[in-house]
C-alpha cells in the first residue's frame, strides 16, 4: 500500500469510527491523511474529538482522497450518490469502498458512473480492535493494484473473506449482526444471574469473563464448537439439564429464524426507496 494514501469516509457513524480507530492504532494510516464528513456540526465535531482527524459538513472535501468510505445509511444514497457521481466523473481513479448494507456493487455503479471503481466490504465492529471479520467483492473497474490497495487496509482488521456478492447478506446477518446476538446472550445471562441471587457488579464480571474465557477456548481449540460444548456437558449433570431447557425453549430454531429476517431485512433496506 502506498506511504501516501489519503482516506475520506462519507459519514462517520460507529462503523467508520471503528474502522479509522483501528487503521489510527495500528499505524496504517495517520490521522493528518483522513478526512470525513457528517450530517451536523455536532457529530462533525465529536468525530474530530474522538479520531483527531479532519471531520466537515463538506462532502466534496472527504470525497477527495484516494480511497473514499461511503459510510452513510443506505437511505441516504439518493441525494448524497449523485453529488459523489460528479466527483467520481472528475477523479477516475478514486476507489470508493461501499459499507452500504444491502446495497449493490452494480447499483453503485450505475449511480456514480461506469467509470466507478466500487468495492463493497461488510466489516463488523469488532475490527475495532483487529479482531473483525469482513467480506468484500469488487466491481467491473477494479484493477489489479486497487484489490492490493483494498486488502492493504483489510490486514490490520482482522479476518477477511473475498465472497460472491450473493452471500453478502448471509454474511451480513452472521458476522455483521453476530456481535449484538453475543450481547444479548450476555444479557439474558446477567439477568438469569441475578435472577439467582448473584450480585448485580457480579454477575456483569463473571458473565464477562465466561464469555472470553470460552471465545479464547473456541479460538485456540481444533474442536468444533459442538465438539466443545460436548465436552462441557456432562450426561445428567447440570448443563445437560440447562441446555435441554433452552432446546425445549427452541433456541436453535429461534436462531436460525433470527439470522433470516436479518437477511431478510437487508433485501428490504435494498429495494428502499432512497431518499
């Protein structure tokens, strides 16, 4: 990747922020070559607290770097791609990486020009500290040194997966909306926890430390996650007990379910009309 790459993000919400924070720590970029917008003063000025890069209301200034994060909320597109496109027509070779979820590559390129070159990427927040996953694909215009440009900034975030844009939705509702499941989970155990009389301060920490005790296990382990849990369960004991629970609850259908309107929800936020 070239020592002189300049990154704007059209929008600055938690996933850019996430994005700019990691590439910010991991020395890939400093903050004097990063600019952004957003939609207000306030959250301009935010960006520039948190980040210590440039943030503006001015469009024009973030989408003239070499790489440009289109970071806005799918809806958005209709005002904010035409704007872009008038850029895109003068700065041909500007690759825009598109976070827009459920918005595709080809729908990009026919709002920003044909000359475009889009690449489209799923991160989700835990890239935040190198630990992410990501997909992306690439449109039409992407050449050889613009896909190296693009994994350049992937490396620091963690795993990536160059996928069929088709998958991108399954993927989206695993990985992207995968870590606020965890959470949840984690929620329901503090309430279960304190539903048994732990301590409040307690059952935060130790379900807490459950949760990346057992992620470290599953991540150091060759043993599948069922493989694991097996080896957690002992026949007649109290896990088997708890576990039954939760199938009698329907815990494997109801996540399977979850996972399809996630994926469902992202063709509708596709067929949107934007704004």
């Amino acid at each position: 990747m070239a020592d002189d790459l300049t990154l704007g993000a059209v929008g600055c919400g938690n996933l850019a922020k996430a994005l700019i924070g990691r590439w910010l720590a991991a020395g890939t970029l400093p903050a004097a070559r990063i600019a952004a917008c957003t939609a207000h003063a306030e959250s301009a000025e935010q960006v520039r607290a948190s980040l210590g890069i440039a943030c503006s209301l001015d469009l024009r200034t973030a989408a003239q770097a070499q790489v440009v994060l289109l970071a806005f909320k799918p809806q958005q597109r209709g005002d904010l791609l035409p704007q872009l496109a008038e850029l895109a027509a003068e700065r041909p070779e500007t690759i825009w990486v598109s976070l827009l979820a459920g918005v595709p590559v080809a729908e990009l390129e026919h709002r920003l020009g044909p000359q475009a070159k889009v690449v489209r990427w799923m991160p989700n927040t835990p890239v935040r500290l190198g630990l992410g996953a990501v997909a992306m694909c690439t449109g039409r215009q992407v050449d050889a040194a613009d896909r190296q440009t693009a994994l350049g900034l992937l490396e620091p975030l963690g795993q990536h997966y160059l996928l069929d844009e088709a998958a991108f939705d399954a993927f989206t509702a695993v990985a992207g909306c995968g870590p606020a499941y965890v959470f949840a989970l984690c929620e329901a155990l503090e309430h279960a926890a304190m539903a048994a009389q732990l301590p409040a301060a307690m059952a935060t920490d130790l379900v807490r430390q459950t949760l990346i005790g057992a992620a470290a296990l599953l991540q150091q382990s060759a043993l599948t996650a069922g493989e694991l849990r097996a080896q957690v369960t002992s026949k007649g004991g109290m896990t088997e007990a708890a576990l039954a629970r939760l199938q009698a609850g329907g815990w494997a259908d109801l996540m399977t379910a979850a996972v399809a309107a996630a994926q469902q929800r992202a063709r509708a936020l596709a067929d949107t009309k934007p704004s």
